[in-house]
C-alpha cells in the first residue's frame, strides 16, 4: 500500500503553479532557502531547511513576521517539502522543515511520531521562534508529518495554528479493526525507515508488525502515538485534512478530532492521502491556499468573512477542482438492503451477493456495516467484508471482525470512505477471510469451514450527493 506522502510528494511539486499567485513561468523566484543543521536538545542534529518570506519584512503590526514548520510524512525528507515551504513564503511566511530523526541526512533513530519526536517539534519551535521576532508559528504536515503535528499539539507545544492531514488519531484503531490486524497499515508503518535506523526500543513493536501480529508491543507503540482522547483539552485554531477515499487513515480518523475539537475548527476531506486516494496533481494548491488563508485568520489576524469556523469543505469525486462547503458535518441518511442466499465456504473462498440501489448519484459518507448470518464456524476466527462497485477492482469499502462463537449474527463495521456511487450499478457485497489489496491479509487454516447465509449492507449516504 502505498503511503500518503510517498504519492503526495510529487503531487505538491507538480500542482503549485496552478495556485493564485503560485510560481508559474514568469513569475517571481520565491523566496531564497538556506540548508542548515539544528541540534536539538539531546544533541542529535537534524538536516533542515528555511525559506524566507517574499517582501515581507514586518508582516505583523507587533514587528517581526509568521511562520510555518512543515513536517514531512512517510518516505520524505525536507527538500520533498520545499515547493510547499516555497507557497508559504509567497504568502509571508518564513517556513522551516527538516528530516525527522532517523530519516534522511538527519542523526539519531526513528520513533514513528513518538515522545522523542514531539521534543523535536518543540526544539523546532523554540528555533524558529528566536527568528521571528514577534511572529506566531503554524505546523502543516501530511501522512507521518501530520501525526507528528497532533502529537505535538496535544502534548502543549504552542503552535499558533495547525494543519494536520492525512494521517490518524487513532492509530490502534488504524491498526486493528474490531480485533482484525490491518496488514496494509502495519506494513506501511514497519517500511517507514530500515530497521536500522529504528530506536531499538521498538525493535519488538516492529517485528510485530512485519509478522501481522497485534502484540503487547504494537499495541503500547500504538497508545503512546494517539492524540485522539487529548483533543478534547487541545485551544489552538485547527484546520484538519483528510483523504475521502483512504483505506489506511479513513474519514472516521478526522470526524472523531472534529467532533472533539472545541477551539476554532475545520475540515477538509479531499482526494489525498493513501491508497486507493488518486492525488491528483492539482488538488494540493486548492488545500494549500485553504491552509494559508486559515493561517492567515489565526497568525496574522487576517479577518475572513463570518460563518466559516467549523465549515466542512468536500472535494468531488472524481476531482474536478471544485469544492462543497457545509457549515458543519453534511447531513447523512441511511439506507439497507437485504441480500439472501447461502454457501458453505472452504478457508480460500469467498461469497459474492448483488445488489441495485435505487435513485441516484449515491455518494458514502459516515461509518456504514454489512451484517452476516453464519453457522457452523470451524476454524474461522474472523470475516472481511468488501463493499464494490460492479466492475470496478478498487472497493468503496472494506471491513473486519472477529468471529467469537460457532453460529450467529456478526456485524463487520466498514470504513469511513467517501465515494461517489454511479446511478445504475449495482453494489457488490463480498466476505471471506481476506479483503482486495492485502489490507487485511489474514487467511484460514486449510480445512476451514463456514456457513454465511443472508447479509444485510447497510450505507451512510450524503443526504445530497456533492459529485456527478
């Protein structure tokens, strides 16, 4: 599965001449960078970068001027994040990033957004700070970046106002559904540094999470870099990012921040973040020049015009460069359909049921389930049930849990995706013991045996659907 940043790398260089006052042929150079080195407080030096603003020496009443520091996500390191740091600058900020320990041409080991990274962030700001004069300071950051920034924030370090996308709250959510281990996200975590350059303190939690197990070890690694049951107390400004179509962070791992959130907010949900989310090339000057003006409002005290504290803003699906607002969460109904039939499936096998929905464009949005009557499990510890459109390999959504008894009703909560559903196909509903992709790769031993009879799909659907 591929990560967030990994696509989105390329996708920010290759979208921000298209910004409004982005860097186009004949535009002014941005703003000049400067390489440095910082050492934080344990000494260990981190590879890092500033851009200076454009034309902008006092951009603050108070003197001084606005800053950033970006964060990079998974597979990145700062000069991956310098066309960003350069749209920054455009709009006055001095905008610092740098290699996370443990990657690139930064010392040290890899914590995976752990304790010893939120002192980096605080070094960082404690750095920038001393530049700035009188200047407050944002963090954005995607993926890896993002998750960094959440644990930042809730951890106290006074970031004016903060960007997060694309990544999760909840990581031992992401992990495991209903007790189900997501081999997908597990693997993306292992693979984001060589096992070399890991702290050896979590050379366990990463073994673990190679072999698909959900160990004490992943689990501890997992509470320790979760920011969602500290939101709650969490004051500063907070624009959230998140992908409509992500298998490995989805929409839940924003709502549940936004609905937690008491400070000024907002939401963007998007086409980012990681499989099977398209990125598209243009997409990131849209959520960028939305960052920048949320800074604007908070940093710069820029007044925007009233009614757009906790908006939630959705992308269309397919992108189209345009964008529905709500003043909160849109408004979602529900709908059930009921697929009868029965089968009798070996540890290989799956079951396929049909379905037409009526009316139309449908589009997801908010948790849905597919409920399974079963019988006569022997050697079934688990079900995976995919949600697809008719002839399309990518499901809508995908699901897990646990089997805890021979015979009965199993409910397997979906994940919450965002998808247009096209007027006319039918849904197809599939369940075995593995999903499309490897996100959950768990099988069967040979000899398995399990006897599903009618499912029930049950969708949350936009009340209105946004995309065509």
């Amino acid at each position: 599965m591929l990560s967030a940043a990994a696509v989105l790398a390329v996708a920010i260089g290759t979208a921000l001449a298209y910004a409004a006052g982005g860097f186009g042929a004949g535009s002014p150079a941005p703003g000049s960078t400067q390489e440095l080195t910082l050492p934080m407080s344990d000494g260990v030096p981190l590879a890092c970068s500033v851009t200076y603003p454009e034309n902008v020496p006092n951009e603050l009443p108070g003197g001084g001027h606005p800053g950033v520091i970006l964060f990079p996500g998974f597979g990145q390191t700062h000069g991956d994040l310098l066309p960003a740091a350069q749209f920054f600058s455009a709009d006055g900020y001095e905008a610092l990033t740098c290699d996370a320990r443990g990657t690139g041409a930064s010392g040290g080991t890899f914590g995976l957004a752990g304790p010893r990274d939120v002192q980096d962030a605080r070094d960082l700001f404690t750095w920038l700070s001393g530049q700035l004069g009188n200047g407050d300071i944002g963090a954005f950051g995607l993926s890896l970046g993002g998750a960094e920034i959440w644990n930042a924030a809730v951890a106290g370090v006074p970031f004016a106002a903060i960007a997060p996308g694309a990544t999760w709250t909840d990581l031992g959510r992401a992990l495991a559904q209903h007790g189900v281990f997501d081999d997908g996200v597990a693997q993306q975590l292992a693979q984001a540094a060589p096992a070399s350059r890991w702290d050896p303190s979590l050379a366990q939690a990463r073994n673990d999470l190679l072999a698909g197990t959900d160990s004490a070890a992943v689990q501890t690694l997992a509470a320790t870099r979760s920011s969602r049951f500290r939101l709650r107390a969490l004051t500063m400004p907070t624009l959230i990012l998140q992908g409509r179509h992500d298998f490995s962070f989805d929409l839940d791992q924003a709502l549940a921040a936004y609905r937690r959130l008491k400070a000024s907010h907002e939401l963007y949900a998007g086409d980012l973040g990681a499989a099977p989310a398209p990125n598209p090339a243009t997409e990131p000057a849209v959520y960028l020049k939305l960052v920048t003006g949320f800074f604007d409002t908070y940093i710069k005290a820029i007044s925007r015009e009233p009614g757009v504290d906790r908006a939630v803003s959705l992308a269309h699906d397919p992108w189209d460069g345009r964008v529905s607002s709500f003043a909160g969460i849109p408004p979602t109904r529900s709908t059930s359909v009921t697929l009868p039939g029965t089968a009798t499936l070996g540890a290989t096998q799956v079951v396929r049921r049909a379905a037409r929905l009526t009316g139309g464009p449908l589009e997801t949005f908010g948790g849905g389930s597919v409920v399974v009557r079963y019988s006569g499990a022997s050697g079934w510890t688990h079900l995976v049930a995919a949600v697809s459109v008719q002839g399309s390999p990518t499901p809508v959504t995908i699901g897990a849990a646990q089997l805890t008894k021979p015979s009965g009703l199993l409910r397997i909560p979906l994940l919450d995706e965002a998808v247009l559903l096209p007027r006319g196909k039918r849904l197809v509903v599939t369940v075995g013991a593995t999903s499309p992709g490897g996100v959950f790769g768990g099988t069967e031993p040979a000899g398995a045996t399990i006897t599903l009879g009618r499912v029930t799909l049950n969708l949350s659907l936009l009340r209105l659907a946004v995309s065509r």
